[in-house]
C-alpha cells in the first residue's frame, strides 16, 4: 500500500486539497500500481517550519533533483518523461 505524507502550509482550500490527491494518487498509481493508496495532508504554520536553519514565514524552496527536473535514477527519468515539473510537482504535458 503506497503512503504519502504531504506536508502543506494551513488555509488551502479544500478544492485545492482534492486536486492534490487526487495528483498524488494518480502519480503513485501510474507509478507502482498497488491499489490502496493514502495520502495525509499535514498543515504546518510557516511560522513552525525551519529551512537551512531560518525560522521564518518565506515559503520553501525544493531541493530534491526531481523538483528541478534532473533525475539520475533512469525508472524515474522514464516516469517523469512526457511531464513537466513546476512548482515542485509534476505536471501532464499535454
């Protein structure tokens, strides 16, 4: 069973959240296709996130290869081939 842990600042519309995962679930699907995928969505306050040792309200910044599009592990580079990455999630291109 996929598990993903989201972590989010408070206040996204529960719109927005459905859209999410429903991502995330189709992401983890096309993936691994084991069924019973679950997300949880964890709110944290800017105020109570840290980033390179600065306890401030700036959003966060992506580090991970995959958030910049580079991706040495050739499974993912197939994966992610036909998407586009912005923001720091993957995009259908269409």
């Amino acid at each position: 069973m996929p598990v993903a842990y989201i972590d989010v600042p408070p206040g996204i519309r529960i719109d927005a959240k459905k859209k999410l995962v429903k991502e995330v679930f189709v992401t983890l699907d096309e993936a691994y296709g084991v069924p019973d995928t679950r997300s949880f969505l964890r709110e944290w306050p800017l105020e109570q996130v840290s980033q390179d040792g600065r306890l401030d309200s700036a959003p966060a910044h992506h580090r991970h290869p995959a958030s910049r599009g580079e991706c040495t592990e050739p499974r993912m580079a197939r994966f992610l081939s036909g998407r586009r990455l912005g923001c720091g999630r993957a995009e259908h291109v269409a």
